[in-house]
C-alpha cells in the first residue's frame, strides 16, 4: 500500500497511525515546488545557479534518481 501527499506532518501522522507499512511519497507537484524553495533559499532566487540546480533536481526526480537528488 501506498500514500502520495503533500508531506504535510498530520498526513503522515495519520499514515503512520492507520497503514504503519505504507509507502509514503510525496507527490511531483509539491516535490517540484520544494526543490525550487531549497534552490531559492540557497543560491537566491532568479539566479542561473538556482535555476540550473532545480531544474537537473527535477529532472533526477523525475527520472526516478531520488538518491541524486
């Protein structure tokens, strides 16, 4: 069994209460949105630097290289 979501605390509270053995993965487009914060937030925003990282982030994502990212 699995749970896709938005990450959120009480979701995987509730998860974790009633499907201890869920898979729990958040979903692509609140995943994309929180690679985009980190890139922000670490080489500013509207930066090429934050722009390149995110989006090579996302292509890992994407392509299934979750360990990469």
């Amino acid at each position: 069994m699995g749970s896709v979501n938005d990450g959120a605390p009480w979701i995987d509270r509730i998860t974790t209460t009633n499907y201890p053995k869920a898979v729990q993965a958040i979903d692509w487009g609140h995943a994309d949105e929180r690679l985009w914060k980190v890139s922000k937030a670490v080489f500013g925003e509207g930066t090429p630097q934050s722009q390149s990282w995110a989006e090579q982030q996302a292509d890992h994502l994407w392509n299934g290289g979750v360990a990469e990212v």
